[in-house]
C-alpha cells in the first residue's frame, strides 16, 4: 500500500520540527542539568521521521496526534537508555529519604536543600540534579503504564480510525482524571502544578514554600501512585 504523502516526505517533517522542539524542550523542564536537550531533539527527530514513513492517513489532526506519540516515545527510550531508575539512582533515592527524615526530626522542621546538601556531603546544585534524575524515574515508569493501556492507539490513530481513537483516548483520560483526584491534596496540588502548568520544581518549592527535596519526594510518591491506580495488571 502507498503511503500518503509519500512523495512530501521532506516537506512534512519540516513542518513538524517545531513539534519536536516543543516536545524535547517541555521534557528537559523535568530532567538535570546533564541532559543536554539537543540529544532529546535528535532522538525526537528520529522519531518523527519514523511516525511519517508510518503514516497511513491523510487526516492532519490524527497526524499530529500519531507523530506526538512517536516523538515521546523516541525521546522516552532514549532517557531509558541513560539507566535513570538504576540501582545506583535507587540507593541515592533511600538515602536522601533517610537523611531527609532524619534531619526533620533533629531540626523540628523541613531542612532546607541547603541543608540537606551539607548533611549528604554534596553540593546542592548536585542533590538537585539528583532529585530531578530520581523523580524523571518515576515519570519513565508511568510511561509504560501509559504504553501498556494505549498499546495499540498510536496505530488506530495512523491508520485514521477516528471512533475507535476517541473512544480509546477518553476512556484512558477518564481513568487518568480520576486517578489524579483520588491522590492527597498535596500530591494532587504538585502534579497539576508540575504537568498541567507546566512548572519546573524549583517554581512548586516555591509556591508551596518548601524545599526542593521535599516537593521531589512529593511527586515521586504521587506518580508511584498513579502507576498503581493505572496499571492494567492490577486487579480492581
């Protein structure tokens, strides 16, 4: 079978270029400093250029939506390649933890990164980093929850088979929504401020009036929940 758009090949995936961008760009706002997000561009790249030798609709809306799947996920397998929920990313995550309680209950409050920093023997532009790395963790990992339950919708959705999709999609965000509102306020507050305002955590650390550490540990337990509430494995 032909592939629509066959011979605008070159022409498509300029037109999409800003989509990468926007995308790699919206990612880095979540990862450390060492992620340089020229490589979350060239990995999304890729998998543009795949989403449109894959294409098999003309509808520009499925288009979109087909090649936003096939650009996160290039750039999500490519960060999973960076070993983000190792072993070693694991024991920094316990030990943080336990430092972190063990401070709150020697100070009477929430230590400060700062504080905290000087208590792990790192700088605090390190634990930050860190904290991003451990909670990015997460995140990877809801992303598999998020393939597993829409396993086949990127293919509905290049293929153009538009009632299947919709119905597809707003079940999944159905499930979504109501994961979300079943969280504690507070996880609840981080996620909505994190993924639906887009700000990165040195912003919710602010708006909370909490330290970094804090708002990490946050929405690592909410996204653990999340993946609890959606995995398709778990029994109701």
């Amino acid at each position: 079978m032909k592939k629509p758009y066959a011979e605008q090949r070159e022409e498509l995936i300029l037109k999409y270029l800003p989509l990468v961008k926007g995308i790699a760009y919206n990612i880095k706002k979540h990862l450390p400093e060492d992620v340089d997000v020229r490589d979350l561009i060239g990995y999304g790249i890729i998998g543009l250029i795949k989403g449109i030798d894959n294409l098999k609709t003309t509808d520009e809306k499925a288009i979109e939506r087909y090649l936003k799947i096939r650009i996160k996920g290039a750039i999500y397998d490519y960060l999973r390649s960076l070993d983000f929920g190792s072993r070693e990313i694991r024991n920094k995550e316990r030990r943080i933890k336990e430092t972190l309680e063990k401070l709150k209950e020697k100070l009477g409050r929430e230590p400060t990164d700062e504080e905290l920093a000087r208590e792990l023997g790192i700088s605090t532009e390190e634990l930050v980093n860190t904290l991003k790395r451990i909670s990015f963790s997460y995140i990877l990992n809801l992303e598999e929850v998020f393939r597993e339950n829409v396993r086949d919708y990127s293919e509905l959705i290049s293929s153009g088979e538009d009632v299947e999709e919709k119905v597809i999609r707003k079940e999944f965000e159905e499930r979504l929504k109501k994961a979300v509102s079943e969280l504690p306020e507070r996880e609840k507050l981080v996620i909505q401020l994190v993924f639906y305002e887009g700000l990165p955590l040195k912003e919710v650390a602010k708006v909370l009036n909490t330290s970094i550490s804090r708002v990490a540990q946050i929405k690592a337990r909410a996204l653990e929940r999340l993946k609890e509430k959606l995995n398709p494995q778990q029994t109701p």
